[in-house]
C-alpha cells in the first residue's frame, strides 16, 4: 500500500509543493538565488540576509517552514500594512478534517497568506496553495511557493493540454484531501476579481469534479468544499485594476506583462489594506448530498456556483467606504447614515491619490473619469452583491442553513 501511495504522489510531482525529503536539499538551492536574495532585501531592507539564510538552512519540513518562517513574517507584515486582521466562522471547521477551501480573490498574494495567519493564530493546519504558473516569472519563486506549500496550476494551453492539466490538477486535490488529509485552497474563479464583483466560475466547479472516480455530485462531495469570504477595506491594487480597465477600454487587444503581475504581487504585498475579514461559510457537502444526482453536470455546477456566491456576499464584511462608494456610483443618499463626512473626505482624498500614481501618459479628462468610476465600482460592488444576496439567498434554501 505504501509503495502504490508513493507512486501515486510521484504524478503530482512536477506540480506538488516539495516533499520535506527534498526540502533541505531545495531550500539551500534558493538561498543561493540573487533574484531571491534581492526580494528579501526589498520587502525587509534592514534584515542580514546571512543570518536569515542560516536561519533557513536550520529547517527540515514545510511546517516548521510556515511556522518558524512564514507566521512571524505575516505577522509582521499584517501590523505594518493592516489596521488589523480577524476571522469568524473557524467554528465551522473541523481541525481533524481536510477542505478544500474556496474564496473569493483580490490579492495575488495575501488572499491565503492571511488566511493561513489566520489559521496559525487558531492553531488549525494550514492549506495548500493553488497558484498559477503565470506568476511563477523566476525559477527560485517557482521554488520558493512549493517549499511554502504550493501547489501549480497551469496556465494557457492549448485545448488538449488544458483538459490534461485539468485532471491532473483535480487528481491531486483528490488525492490531497483523501490520501494526505491535507486541506487545499484555491479562488473561485482564474484570476482576481478586477471590479471586486466576486462570482464563482463554473469551469472550476467542473474541473474539481473531474477527479474522485464517482459522478460528479459525489466527486464534488469528496474534496469537502467550504467558502470563505475575504473583505479587504482598501485594495492597493484598485488604482492598477482600474488601469488595466482603461487600457482595455482604449485598446481592447492590451495584454499584461509579467512585470505588470511582479508589480501588483509587490503592491499587494507591501501597501496598506486597511481592516481585512475572513468569514467562513457552510460546507457544502449537506447540499450535495440533497441534490439530484441525475442532472447535467452543467446544472449542477451552476448551483453549487449559486451556492457559493450566496456564501461569499453574505459573508462580506461592509466598511463605511463601501457604502460611500456606493452612493456616490449611483448618486444616492441611501446609506448616508453609515458614514462621516470626515470619511467621505477621506474616501476622496485617497481616490485622488491613488489615480494619480496611474502612469499612463496624457489622460483625458474622459480617461480620469473613468478611473474614478471603476475605482467606485471596486468598492461599491461588495456592498452591492450583500444587498441582493442578503435578499434571494433564505434561510431555509438547502445547504444555506
């Protein structure tokens, strides 16, 4: 049984996080990378790099790594960048189970780094990390994500490649969740959520249930789905999504560059966030378990997206900017009472500040417009989706109980 279970992990490899039987062996390669060596200096400039290499060469495994490494770095990082970190629902979890996490996405980075803070802080086990292997611009970040407990998920490819990476990338959540016990997180859709209008894509749903070996409802059931809700107060990616808008506004065949994800990894990762909330949701397997398993699969990924869109938006957590940001989008007084004036400055004078790092040459007065425009759409959409979703998501609907 070992050996079969050995050579099972062996399909995953070029996409597992690292085995803690390489672990040493890879981590003494990173420390040696000048890439590596230089995002460290840059994210904490008055560190000695030698004595923090030697701190890395002192682990063996990834969990020490996360807890040794990794927990006092986002702890660090949340108090310099945050105006506080929490969670609610961690009621919902049982430590001694594995999930398959599934949220909604606004940080490249931070989404499931504070999650796992989360976790760390709660004494539960941490997640593995879905990553795409866009992000993955060097080798030694390659290398750094799987030693922190990534996983790969591959990006662009031809049709017959991609159904191919589809169900070798379902196949080792299976096998993560039911032969590792190890918990998994992955977003509910393939990239961020640009406008912060969060809905879960089919597409997903339908590559989780690829694996498993039973139908698809049971296949589902298997990886133990559970939304967790993220609500960040201020992005400090707003004013570069609301850039790549514009951009694609003006020229619909713009394409990101890689240096264009390096940049917001490191905008994400280093410029303040304001207040951010985890709520975790339902697991999902009680509304499985009650739907009709001789549906097409397509209906029953859209309802189990439903399901997950009702989760996440209820579970939003509103600042008083969400509420400015709406009533100035659709120039109303509805939520007056939820906010200052005093805020309201505020809220202008960060908007102002932030359009104004836009680097792109010669805006219009159109152009500035827009961006203020899709920056208010950014903020007023969680607001937004928790109003519908508070009103057609009811108690009594199966698996929302």
């Amino acid at each position: 049984m070992a050996d079969e279970l050995t050579m099972d992990a062996r399909q995953f490899d070029e996409i597992a996080p690292y085995s803690d039987d390489i672990f040493h062996e890879k981590m003494a390669e990173l420390v040696k990378e000048p890439g590596f060596e230089h995002a460290v200096k840059w994210v904490l400039p008055e560190i000695d790099f030698d004595d923090f290499c030697d701190g890395l060469l002192q682990v063996n495994d990834k969990n020490t790594f996360q807890r040794k490494i990794m927990w006092p770095f986002l702890e660090m990082l949340a108090s310099k960048t945050t105006s506080g970190i929490t969670i609610s629902g961690l009621d919902k979890i049982d430590p001694s189970k594995a999930y398959t996490f599934i949220t909604n996405h606004r940080d490249i980075v931070l989404d499931t780094s504070f999650l796992n803070l989360c976790f760390l802080r709660a004494g539960y086990p941490t997640t593995e990390v879905a990553i795409g292997d866009n992000l993955l611009i060097y080798a030694w970040i390659n290398d750094l994500v799987r030693l922190n407990k990534s996983f790969i998920v591959k990006r662009d490819l031809p049709r017959v490649k991609a159904l191919e990476a589809a169900q070798q990338l379902s196949a080792y959540i299976h096998y993560a969740i039911t032969v590792k016990n190890q918990s998994v997180w992955i977003a509910e859709r393939q990239g961020r959520s640009k406008d912060s209008s969060d809905m879960a894509q089919d597409s997903l749903i339908k590559m989780l249930g690829l694996g498993g070996g039973n139908d698809f409802a049971g296949n589902l059931e298997e990886v133990n789905l559970l939304p967790v809700s993220i609500s960040y107060e201020y992005d400090p990616n707003d004013y570069l999504k609301a850039r790549e808008f514009l951009l694609r506004r003006n020229d619909p065949e713009y394409k990101k560059t890689q240096r264009d994800d390096l940049f917001a990894m490191e905008t994400g990762l280093l410029q303040p966030k304001g207040r951010v909330h985890f709520e975790v949701g339902n697991p999902l397997n009680g509304a499985l378990a009650g739907m009709d398993r001789s549906q097409d699969k397509n209906v029953i990924a859209r309802d189990v997206c439903r399901i997950i869109d009702c989760d996440i938006h209820t579970g939003y957590k509103i600042f008083p900017i969400n509420y400015i940001a709406f009533d100035q989008l659709y120039n109303t007084r509805q939520w007056e009472e939820k906010y200052t004036e005093e805020e309201v400055k505020d809220f202008n004078n960060y908007l102002h500040a932030q359009i104004l790092k836009v680097d792109i040459p010669d805006l219009s007065e159109d152009d500035t417009q827009f961006l203020y425009e899709m920056m208010l759409t950014m903020y007023a959409n969680p607001l937004k989706n928790s109003i519908i979703a508070n009103d057609i998501c009811l108690d009594d609907e199966p698996g929302l109980d």
